[in-house]
C-alpha cells in the first residue's frame, strides 16, 4: 500500500483555537506528524492558512476530521507527496 508522506493543504479557520493550539492537535494524530502552518491571510473572524504536515503514514482522513472538529474547512489539496510500497523479491 502506498504511504502519504507529505501533504500542503489549503484551510480556513476560525480565529480560534490559535495556530498554535490549531497545529498541535493535527500533530497529535501521528506519532511522526510534523506540521508547519504559515498564515496567508487574515478577516475579522477567520484565517487563510497553508498547511503542511509531513510524516510516514499521514492519515488524512484523521487530518480532515481534526480539521472539521476545530470548525475549519479544507479549501483544497495543494501538493501531496507519496510512497509506494517496496516489495520483497
């Protein structure tokens, strides 16, 4: 099976949680996730934000629900990185 190893993600959230709070729970959902966020833009009740979470297994759908669950959305799916399975000979 095919490992996602990279994933840029294009998101809007809420003010709140905060970044930071916002990048922890992603981060959570893997052992390995390693989650870098860059705010792109900024309203008086939402932020536009590139997401990028690198790991050896990302469970995306994990990601997505985490995302939902802190009232953001994915606006699309920017660039993705993937690994194929090795197979014995």
């Amino acid at each position: 099976m095919a490992s996602v190893r990279r994933i840029v993600l294009d998101v809007l959230k809420p003010h709140q949680p905060n970044a930071l709070e916002f990048c922890q729970a992603i981060a959570r959902k893997g052992a390995d996730y390693y989650v870098h966020l860059t705010v792109n833009e900024m309203d008086e009740s939402t932020e536009t934000l590139q997401l990028e979470i690198t790991g050896n297994a990302i469970d995306f759908d994990a990601v997505q629900s985490t995302i939902n669950d802190m009232g953001g959305s994915i606006h699309s799916v920017d660039e993705v990185e993937v690994q194929g399975e090795t197979k014995p000979e």
